[in-house]
C-alpha cells in the first residue's frame, strides 16, 4: 500500500489534545476539524494536497477533488463548471440519475434526454446512434458508467464523437470507482470531468467520493464548482478513507470468481464484476426474504433481477454461500420490457 497521507496524520495527532474546537462531542481521536496540521481541503497545501495530488496521478487527472458529500457533490460541481464555460444544454441518458436533473434543474441548464431502450428489464446504454443525434441537439454529453445495472457505455465512441463536435464529455462514475485499474473502461481515460463514487465499489466509508478533470480548463471550472457544492466542514475519517480506497489494490481473485460466478448462475451479461443480476422476477420477494434469513442481504430487488454488489473486498467464501443459497431458490421470469424499478425515470414533480 502507498503512503496514506491522511491515515498517517490521524494517527499521529498528539495524545494530549485538548479541544477548544468544533465538533461538538469534545472527542480525540479521528473525528477532527481542519487544524493547523490537518490542513484545509478548500485550499489545501499539506496532506490533503499531498493526497489529492497522488489521488489525480492515479486517476489520470489534472486534477482531482476529495468529496465527502457523495457523487452528488461531484455532479453539481461538474454540471457548475458546464455552466461557468457558457454552455446551456447538457445531454443525458433517460435513466439518469436524480442528481443529474436536479443539477440542470439549480444551474438552469437545459437535459436534454438521450433514449435508452430496455432489454431484459434493464436500460441499454445509449448507442452511437443516440449520441450522434444528442450532439447535435445539446452542447455536452454525460454519460453514467457503469450504470447501477453493471452496463458499461461505448466511452471510447463518445470520446471520438465529442472530440470531433469540440464538446466536452462528463461521466458520472458513481458505480465505477474500482475501474481506473481497467484503462480502457474507466471513465477518466475518456472523460473531460467526471466523478468516482468510491463509497460504493471501493473499501471508502459512505459518502466518500472523488471528482476530476483532465485538463487545466476543466479543473478551474470545476474547482469553482466543488467550492459551491462541497461542505466546507468535511469529515477526515471520510476523507481518509477515499484516499485508502483510491490506492487500494486490485483484487483479480475476487473479481475472477465474481465473472465465474456469473456464468454459474445464470446472471444478466453484464461487463461490470462488481454488479450480479440474478434473475428471479416475480419470486424475488421470496427469493430475498430467504436470503435475509440466512444473513445476506443485496443491494436492491427491482421486481425482475435481485443484484449483489461486490467489491475488492468480498470475500470468496462469502460468494460461495450466496452460491449455495441461490441453488435453493426457484426463479422466475424476468418481464422483457418492464421499466426498471431501481432507476426509475426522471419525473418532473420530484
Ligand atoms: C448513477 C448514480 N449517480 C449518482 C449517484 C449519487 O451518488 P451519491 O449517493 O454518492 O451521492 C448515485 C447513487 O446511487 C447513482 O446511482
């Protein structure tokens, strides 16, 4: 494991410490504020530089921003700096998700939507068709890779495409924090912003997250963005944890059983490791209440597929339980068509 710049300052903050500062429990311990040897994430030159620097490195960016207020905050910030270069109009998958509307919606920049059709109960990504046609009726692209479902999108095209139009492509990442060990599927080899929401698919606490950008430009902007859409008290237990997440290595055994594991059972094609899809239709609330009696417990049920979500630390004897319960459970038909329930389309009364 690399240096853990923030770890390392935690751990070695002077026992007797005596606190005349926020927070509020009094505490020692992880649980500290920005000090004179904890450094300022707004304008950080000590280890939070130091950690956002190596963060950049291995992410590929110019730049990169430590969040511990979840994508959320990363979206905001790039669809801020969108607007701050002038542009009005953004195109986004139809199954975006809710921070993405709820961006345009605050910056007053206009969606427009990209169709997604439903295979297997689930939204394709968008094709190169839609992104041609969302070219030329929106000024940016943003595309989530991997999306909830483990669908990667066609980046390397949209690159392609964006570059040839000179407008700028945006990834929300949320799901695909362990993916920039995997060059050619990570979004920040393509991407001129774009977010890794490492709490879900990297050993970060929840909430942690990274936006980045790859050129000076971007960065300025985006910068300005995270200034108006990060917190300006933000947790270093948080912050310590994406850093360890960012450099944790790679797991090809986990991620080898993971695709194994997939074929065994029966699971939605996906090119995702981390996202199983077993398909159970209508006998899935059966299906996971019996899996939440013997202790298991997955990330949703959306009425046709109910989806484990791993990470570089699931461990293999773990996935071999799920195995032989699954083997105990009868399934049902997935309906072809149905929208999907865990990513629910964008309604204007929300
Ligand atoms: C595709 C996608 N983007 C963005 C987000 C927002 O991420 P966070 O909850 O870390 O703010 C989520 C959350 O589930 C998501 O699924």
């Amino acid at each position: 494991m690399p240096k853990l710049y923030i770890a390392e300052m935690l751990r070695a903050q002077h026992k007797h410490h005596v606190s005349f500062h926020t927070p509020g429990h009094k505490r020692t311990g992880a649980d500290i504020t920005e000090l004179s040897y904890s450094d300022c994430l707004s304008s950080p030159t000590g280890i939070l530089q130091a950690a956002e620097n190596d963060i950049a490195e291995i992410l590929g960016g110019e730049r990169s921003f430590i969040l511990t207020d979840g994508s959320t905050s990363g979206i905001f910030s790039m669809v801020y700096a969108l607007k701050a270069a002038g542009k009005t109009s953004l195109a986004v998958p139809a199954y975006s998700h809710p921070s993405v509307w709820h961006a345009c919606e605050v910056m007053r920049i206009k969606p427009v939507p990209m169709p997604q059709t439903v295979r297997y109960g689930i939204p394709q990504q968008p094709d190169v068709a839609a992104l041609e046609a969302a070219l030329e009726g929106a000024e940016a692209i943003l595309l989530t890779s991997p999306d909830y479902y483990g669908n990667i999108a066609n980046l390397s095209a949209a690159q392609k495409l964006c570059v040839q139009a000179n407008k700028p492509l945006l990834v929300d990442g949320a799901h695909g924090g362990h993916l920039h060990r995997e060059k050619e599927v990570y979004a920040g080899s393509y991407a001129d912003m774009w977010v890794d929401g490492v709490h879900k698919s990297l050993p970060a606490m929840t909430q942690g997250a990274v936006v980045s950008a790859k050129s000076q430009g971007w960065a300025k902007n985006l910068h300005a963005g995270v200034l108006r859409f990060r917190t300006t008290s933000p947790s270093y237990p948080i912050m310590a944890s994406v850093e360890y997440a960012v450099k944790y290595p790679q797991n090809d055994r986990i991620k080898e059983a993971a695709k194994a594991f997939k074929r065994e059972h029966g699971c939605y094609e996906n090119a995702d490791w981390t996202k199983i899809l077993v398909p159970f239709g209508k006998e899935g609330p059966k299906a996971a209440a019996y899996l939440e009696a013997h202790g298991v417990y997955p990330e949703f049920n959306d009425g046709n597929y109910i989806m484990f979500y791993l990470s570089p630390c699931t461990k293999e004897k773990d996935l071999k339980v799920l195995g032989r319960l699954l083997k105990k459970l009868a399934r049902g038909e997935v309906k072809e068509d149905a929208p999907a329930g865990a990513i629910p389309m964008y309604s204007e009364d929300e």
